[in-house]
C-alpha cells in the first residue's frame, strides 16, 4: 500500500505520537492511502486535493477520522458503487469491502483500533439491515 502523508512524513509522525485526530482516505482498491492531521486538511476532500488528485473523485476512497482510540468511518456508499444497482446489495457489498480494506490500511499504517460507524451515518447502514 502507498501511504500518501500530507503535508509530510514528519508532520503526520508527530500528529501520530501527540495523539491529534487524523483525516484518512483509502482507495476502494486498497493501493492508496491519503492521511493527515485534521487542521491540516480539515476535510477529506481537501485532503484529497493536497494529496494532489481531483477532490471530486471523493467517491472512489473510504474516509475515516482517526486517532488511537478508534477510526471513524464516514459511511457514505457512493450510488455507482461496482455498478451494483440494487440498493440493499450495494450497501452491503460497500460494508464488507470496507471493513477489509479500512482494517488492512489501519493495520498498515499502525493502529490495531476498531472501526465505528458514528449516528449520523447510519442512514444508509440502517437501510440495508431493514431490508
């Protein structure tokens, strides 16, 4: 996996060890990782830009606030994702996947820290558990 640190590895490091909240993107493929303090970047896709991609292709990458307490997933399933149109089948496939790939990245990165899905986001996880 390629960790991208914006603005760089020294920062990102010192972020790390003072424990301060970080912005994380992973490519739904797993490959790429953007991460960065939050003053830093403030939100994903700003962090997105930084990191030197177009910031509307926010819906190819899982988002997450992290620091050593856990990693917050911003649950978001993007409308075209994998081209499954069914709705419940889509959120679940977006779930698995991301719990793979958000758990590998962590894991990469160093943090061994459990993945919540804050209130607000639970529209869409809300959705496919109905169905």
């Amino acid at each position: 996996m390629n960790i991208i640190k914006i603005p760089d590895s020294s920062e990102v490091n010192r972020a790390v060890n003072d424990n301060e909240p970080l912005l994380m993107l992973i490519s739904f493929d797993g490959k790429t990782a953007i991460v960065s303090q939050i003053d830093e970047a403030v939100e994903h896709h700003i962090l997105l830009e930084k990191a030197g991609f177009d910031s509307r292709d926010i819906d190819k990458y899982f988002r997450i606030v992290l620091n050593n307490e856990g990693a917050d997933w911003t649950f978001i399933c993007p409308p075209d994702y994998k081209g499954i149109e069914d709705k419940q089948r889509r959120i679940s496939a977006f779930y698995k996947d991301g719990f793979s790939v958000i758990s590998s990245a962590l894991s990469e990165f160093g943090f061994m820290v459990g993945i919540n899905i804050p209130k607000r986001y639970h529209r869409h996880f809300d959705y496919m558990m109905e169905e």
